[in-house]
C-alpha cells in the first residue's frame, strides 16, 4: 500500500528544493565545496553521498553513490566528466532523459558579464568536485 506520509515529506523535500530562489554565483562566492553538496546535491544524493537522498525512493532511476566514483573506474577519479555532468555539457544517454538539474546554468551569475558568470560557474563547480574527491571510499 502507498505510504502517503512518505510521500508527502518527500513532495515537501523536493518543492522546497526547486521553490529555492536561483543563487547568483556572487552570493555562492564564498560557499565550500561541502556547503555546495549540501545545499544542491544532499537532498537526492544523500548527506553521506551514497544515493540515499530523501527524495531518492522517487526517482525511476536511484541516484549514483557518489563515494565510488574512483573505486568503480579503476581508482581514477573522474573529475573532467563530473565537471562536465554537474555543468550540464555531458548527457548520460543510457539513462534516458536527464532527472540531475543543470547546475551549471544554476551558478552563472546574473551580474557583470557572461564570461564572469561562467568563471564563477566553473570555479564553484571545482569545488564541489574537489570535494566530491574528498569522499571516496575504496
């Protein structure tokens, strides 16, 4: 039987994630790596990054562990790619359409020029991913 609670703490989870005003790369400025994760990665991927999210059970496809991305391609981390799949430029085309948000469409800010905001995009991108580095697990 269909829990409804469940449900709709995880409605909950997700509508306040996607009410949450777009953020400026100004104001992400000063934000870790680890304040990024949480803020923009934690509610699907989960606080430990290990795919366990609160909204994870409501997605058609589980989201990635995100501690064995070295283990599982042979201890190479793979940052190029993350950068790529975190800023939208890389589609995973066996998991049919894209469920991850474009986060780097997310960081570019509004402000100065376009080449400012895709330099800040692109600076707090390496950090999430530098910190998604930090979390694995062999």
């Amino acid at each position: 039987m269909f829990n409804r609670s469940v449900f709709s703490m995880a409605a909950l989870a997700l509508g306040t994630i996607l009410a949450a005003p777009t953020s400026s790369a100004e104001e992400l400025s000063t934000y870790t790596g680890a304040q990024l994760y949480t803020r923009f990665c934690a509610a699907c991927h989960g606080r430990t990054a290990e795919g366990n999210g609160p909204v994870a059970p409501f997605f058609k496809l589980a989201p990635p562990d995100l501690t064995q991305l070295a283990k599982r391609r042979g201890g190479e981390f793979p940052t190029e790619k993350l950068q790529q799949i975190i800023d939208g430029r890389a589609n995973l085309a066996p998991h049919g359409s894209r469920q991850m948000p474009v986060w780097g469409i997310e960081f570019v800010s509004a402000e100065g020029t376009a080449a400012e905001g895709r330099a800040g995009a692109d600076t707090l991108i390496a950090r999430l991913v530098e910190y998604l580095r930090s979390l694995q697990v062999s």
